[in-house]
C-alpha cells in the first residue's frame, strides 16, 4: 500500500523543500519564572532549520529534514515531532555510540521575558550528535535527488568543522544540480566569534539566491585595504529606506548571483510588546513592508517563521509587496504562538494579518 500525505494532495506547486540542521530539546520553566527557582520545565523540540520544515509543512509545502540525532528515546522524541507536523524525516541519521561518542542530543533552557524583563537563553548543545558526526560519507548528490529548494543557516557550521565542510558541500552541490538556495547568517555570540563568522558565510556566498538578512558577512569598502571598513558600518541598526536599498545594490553588485536580499527590523518596545517591519530587494528594486505591533507570547523562532513565510510567498510567485508583507505577518503571528515554530496550518490566517483583518472568523 502506498502511504500518503493528505496535507499534500492538493498542493499548488511542485517545489520540495530540504533542509539541513540541528533539533534541540528546549526546556521552559512555566509562567515566567526564572530558571534559578524553577521547579519543573516544559519540554518542546526545536531548532532554526527545523522552524523552517516545520512552518512549510503546516502550510502544505512538501518539507524534509536531514540532521543527526542519537538512537535514544530523547532522539527518536525529536523526529516524532516533527513527524507529527508532517516533515519528512526519512535521512535523518539514527547515530549510535560509536558514531557519535558522547551520544546526546543538544538542549537549551528558554527563560521567558516579560514586561521589562528580556528572554534569556542557556545553551547546553556542545559535543551534541551532529557536532560529533562524520559526514564526509554521506552522498549528498543522492540526498538533494529530486529537491527544488535547499535552506541552510550560519548556525549549523558555527558547530564545528565537521559541520562547516557539510554547508559548504552542500551548498556547491545544490547549485550545480540546480536547486535555489536560500541562506540565512543567523550569528549566535555563544558558538563563535564575530570575525569566524563573518569569514565562513562570506565564502558562502556565491552559491546563495535568497539571502535572509545582511549579517555576518564581509562586504568590504575596499577589497584591497579592508583598514577601510565594511559597508553596513556606516548604517543604524534601523536604517532608513535609501541607507538599506545602498546595502542590498553593494551585496548584488559584489555578488550578482543572489536573486532576492530580505531582512527585518525589530523595534522592542518592552520584553512584552515589539513592532516588525522589513526590507527586501527583488527584481532591481527595495521593497519596505508595512509596520506590525503586537504583544509577545513566545519570541523564539520569530526569524525562522520570517524566512519560512518569504520562502512560501516566493514558491507561489507572490508579488514583491506581498511577499514581504506575508513574511512580516508570519513573523508576527510565530510571536502569539508557543513553541520554537510556527504551526498556523491556514495560509489565509497569515494573509488577513498582512491585510491587517482582525476580524474573527466563523
């Protein structure tokens, strides 16, 4: 009997999606206590990449996930979940002990910001079964067979070298089967340094399309005297529409290959309440989506349900405007949801937010 997907049955497009990256198990002590007196922890999984599969599948975007976690009850929980939101987990890598020695999964302690007081996160993922893993093995022609899309991130190389020859292989074997590529610098303080990061996502690159955000890359003044200094130096944080537009023409001069530049501006209010809004360049032009506020439930993950929407909108050949005010919306809507992703399993709930339409819907 052949097995299938009813969410996929009557899906508008042909793209397939393949990620690649590490889950977590995240723990959260309940109704904003610190982590210092906490006495139990919600458990839930998660991970940027996995956001990512994750959001698509629920939209009906046919979604795989490619990672390594231990042959455990801890590991096979991981992959459940996702499963249940109907990402295909079929590479994943079962790892036994002498794959991957320490044999764990990595984890990481969420402690909820409220009012005044921001979220902090505790990273517990070192020597992790994807840190540990040799990939040098695996065929990642046949892994990528089939695919449209591929999504990576600046978070999975920061984990060790191992890791880092994994992206750059497979971003060179993405690009010469074919598949767009979408990459997003995602720079985490806690795994390595600045310049580290900045070096190694340079050098990806060459083999990106769809560029999510502007960070951590060299795009030096002058290639020949980098004492010059970068060209986002001399922007804020919250740049103005001609200072972002000078960025995203300098990234496709120096890299002509990349076909769209996105990324968002926060704007945090308080730890409860922030206001998103985004820049993106498409077809020769800079695009400023409209300006969302709302209240924060859960912040985590806002940046992968960013790129997640950008992605769908992109798959179903959204206009420019519309698809940078789908991907805001769907950032928007991840911070009323709990969890590491966004689970909105109707499209029309996110555009209604990006046409601004409150209205309750029966």
């Amino acid at each position: 009997m052949e097995h299938k997907n009813p969410l996929l049955e009557e899906r508008d497009t042909a793209e397939k999606f393949i990620t690649i990256g590490e889950i977590m198990l995240r723990l959260t002590p309940p109704n904003y206590e610190k982590i210092r007196v906490a006495t139990s922890f919600e458990a839930s999984y998660g991970g940027s990449e996995a956001n990512i599969a994750l959001a698509l599948a629920n939209l009906g975007i046919d979604s795989t996930f490619f990672s390594v976690v231990p042959n455990n009850s801890l590991g096979k929980s991981a992959i459940r979940m996702l499963r249940s939101n109907d990402v295909h987990c079929t590479p994943v890598i079962l790892s036994s002990p002498e794959q991957t020695p320490t044999h764990r999964l990595g984890s990481y302690y969420l402690e909820t910001g409220y009012g005044i007081r921001a979220s902090k996160v505790t990273y517990d993922r070192k020597h992790s079964a994807i840190s540990e893993f040799d990939f040098s093995e695996i065929d990642l022609d046949a892994l990528f067979e089939g695919f449209t899309w591929l999504h990576l991130s600046g978070i999975t190389p920061a984990l060790g070298p191992n890791c880092r020859d994994l992206i750059l292989r497979s971003l060179k074997t993405a690009k010469e089967k074919g598949l767009t590529v979408s990459f997003d610098g995602n720079f985490r303080s806690k795994l390595w340094t600045w310049e580290e990061a900045r070096d190694f996502c340079t050098l990806c690159l060459p083999y990106v399309d769809v560029l999510l955000g502007i960070e951590p890359y060299h795009l030096w003044k002058d290639e020949d005297d980098h004492s010059k200094g970068d060209v986002k130096d001399d922007i804020p944080f919250r740049p103005a529409y001609e200072e972002q537009d000078e960025v995203f023409r300098v990234f496709v001069e120096r890299y002509p290959n990349l076909k769209c530049i996105a990324r968002h501006v926060r704007y945090a209010h308080s730890g409860s309440e922030n206001s998103l809004k985004a820049f993106m360049w498409y077809e020769g032009h800079t695009f400023e989506s409209k300006m969302f506020t709302f209240n924060i439930l859960d912040r985590v993950g806002g940046g992968d349900a960013f790129a997640s929407g950008l992605i769908y909108a992109m798959m179903h050949n959204y206009r420019p405007m519309d698809m940078i005010n789908f991907a805001v919306a769907s950032s928007a809507i991840k911070h009323t949801i709990c969890g590491d992703a966004n689970i909105t399993d109707d499209v029309s709930t996110i555009r209604n937010l990006m046409n601004m339409n409150y209205d309750i819907k029966r």
